[in-house]
C-alpha cells in the first residue's frame, strides 16, 4: 500500500516495516481494534474510545457516551463504522468520518464480544450467556440468535462457559464462530444455526479468525497456573506455573482439528498473512519480575497443519508486558496494535 504508514520510524529488523506510540492510556488499555486505516482504543479506566489515523499516526478524537466501561470493540470490513459495546450492555455504532454516533441498543447483560459482518449490514453480539445474536444495523431488528446450551454442556463438562470471549463470522457470512473457555463453537447458518462444539482442554482459547477462505479456522489459546508470595507489608511476587501454549486451525467442513503447543509460553493471539501462507502468532512467556516476555512469531500455515511447531521463521521482540495484553491484528495490511507500558503501539510487518 503506497505510503502506508508514512512518516514514521522505519526499523532495520527484517519483520517490522514500521512502528509508531500511538499515546497513552493512563489506566491502561482494555480492548483495541485494527484495520487497515483506523486503529480505535478503550481504557482500563473511563469510557472514552480513542480513535486513530493509521495512514498519518495521529488521534481523530473520542467517542464519547458510554457510561461503563468498553469492553468489546469492531471495525467494519469497509471502514466505516466502528461498533462498541460496554459491561452494562449497551451497543453503539459510530461514524468512522464524523466520529458521531449512528445507532444505540441496549442488551439484557455485559458485551463480551461484537464482529460486523463482511457486508456490513448485520453485528453479531455476544454477551453474559453463551449466545450470540445478529442485529441488522439499519433497524436495530434481532435477525437471528445462536445458542449453545449450557445445561446440556454441564453433562460433559464440570464448568461450562458462562459467555463467549471472541465471536468471527466468516467471509461468505455462511458461518458462525465463538469461543468460551476450552470451547470453539461453529454455526451454520444455511442449516438454520445447526452446528459442532470442539473441546480441547485444558486450554483457554483467547483469540478467534476465519481464513480468507472461511475453510479454515485459527484459534490462539494457552494454560497456566499462578502462584502469588506476599509479605505483611503488603508486596507481591508472582510465579507461572505449568504454562503452556496452542495454536488450532480447525478444518470447518470436515471438522478435523490441527493443533501445535509449547511449553512455557502463552499464545494471546493468532492472524493469518494477507495470502494464508503464514501465521503471526502474539506469544508470552516468563520468567520477568514485574511481568513476562511478550513476542511476535511467524509460522507457516503448512507447519501447523503438520501438527509440528519448529523454529519460527522470523521474531519481533515486543519487551516487558502483562500476561494477556489488549492486542489486534488486521491481516489485510499485516498490521498488529497491542498495549506496552499503557501505551498503544503500532507496527506493520512484513510478512
């Protein structure tokens, strides 16, 4: 893309094209969203979207009217709407050009997660169940609901999913996904929202992509345990323990799973390169003090289908953060955003 990203620091690693500080979040970022011309941001801390220009590197504004904290964010396929969704179960969509505030809906319990869908007229959204609806955007009308029973799950497992993390709709929009727990679930919308439940534990899955394709499905996950030593004085030290990490595609027709893992690390988030070839992985691992190393990996797709993950391709080294740190991938521009010291951070790869 011509002049993309122009003007900022241009790196000398053979990954990274360029990177730029976007700005701070003085408590920290809670959620963020990437695509290949806005980058938007929550807070930790308030309710106040930051909106940026990735072509230029500078801040739009804010979108201003929730009242509880932003919890789940979504930029459309064509770039012009922005959706939010915050823990008192409100949904707003915003104009990417003017910053105002198109539409509002208010959910029976806390946003956990929203997608547009490829055509833009429809949002799934799921929330404090294990449920995911799809509003058309235009009338604020339920179109349809996908539902996983709880009560059935609780037959095969000890403790199922009280909401779905991520949800991903795929590009013909002929399918469904979300993640909860250990659980990867996928609708068929064309079977009238049949679908298949994949568990796979004991890992907790953190992020959820459909390939360009929709044939395909990557899932980012990991577990660990933590141990914490405290004094009288009130000081804390924390211990991982039996950390692991995996990486899934899961094959949507046939259903057949691909998994690779590593000890010791955590994988928070997975994107497919812009032609499928690669997987960018976001990885975390100890042993730091006051947090843990935090990385970027490329694999190639055929080595996890392979079920073996070997030596990466190229790394990035993104320093000190927090175990799981807000993080975005847009695959199209090979763009990822996460949080570093309560900043954004920006970097286009070359993958």
């Amino acid at each position: 893309m011509p002049g993309f990203l122009s003007g900022l620091l241009h790196s000398k690693d053979a990954l990274l094209v360029a990177e730029h500080d976007l700005g701070l979040h003085a408590g920290g970022v809670s959620e963020v969203a990437a695509s290949r011309r806005w980058v938007a941001s929550a807070p930790s801390e308030g309710t106040e979207i930051r909106i940026w220009d990735v072509l230029n590197a500078q801040s739009l504004g804010t979108l201003k009217g929730h009242l509880k904290r932003v919890e789940a964010l979504a930029i459309s396929t064509n770039e012009n709407q922005i959706a939010s969704g915050s823990e008192d179960g409100e949904v707003r969509i915003w104009d990417t050009t003017g910053l105002k505030e198109l539409a509002r809906w208010q959910r029976s319990g806390p946003v956990s997660a929203l997608a547009f869908t490829a055509d833009g007229k429809s949002l799934a959204i799921a929330g404090s169940e294990t449920t995911v609806s799809c509003v058309e955007i235009s009338s604020g009308k339920e179109e349809q609901t996908f539902h996983l029973d709880s009560k059935s799950l609780k037959q095969i497992l000890e403790k199922p999913p009280e909401k779905f993390s991520e949800v991903a709709i795929s590009p013909d929009q002929t399918r469904w996904a979300a993640i909860g727990g250990g659980l990867v679930v996928v609708w068929d919308v064309q079977k009238g929202g049949a679908g298949k439940v994949h568990m796979t534990p004991p890992y907790s899955y953190h992020s959820l992509r459909f390939s360009s394709s929709g044939e395909h499905l990557l899932i980012a996950g990991g577990t660990f345990e933590v141990e914490i030593e405290f004094t009288a004085g009130g000081s804390t030290n924390a211990h991982f323990k039996n950390m692991g990490g995996v990486i899934v595609l899961l094959d949507v027709l046939s259903g057949k799973l691909h998994s690779v893992s590593k000890a010791e690390t955590v994988f928070q988030n997975a994107a497919f390169s812009p032609e499928g070839e690669k997987v960018v992985i976001l990885a975390a691992a100890p042993p730091w003090k006051d947090g843990v190393r935090q990385w970027l990996c490329i694999h190639s797709t055929k080595e996890i289908l392979s079920g073996t993950l070997r030596k990466p391709e190229d790394e990035l080294e993104l320093g000190q953060g927090p175990l799981f740190m807000s993080s975005a991938f847009d695959p199209a521009s090979s763009l990822v955003v996460f949080e570093k010291a309560k900043h954004v951070h920006l970097s286009q790869l070359k993958v």
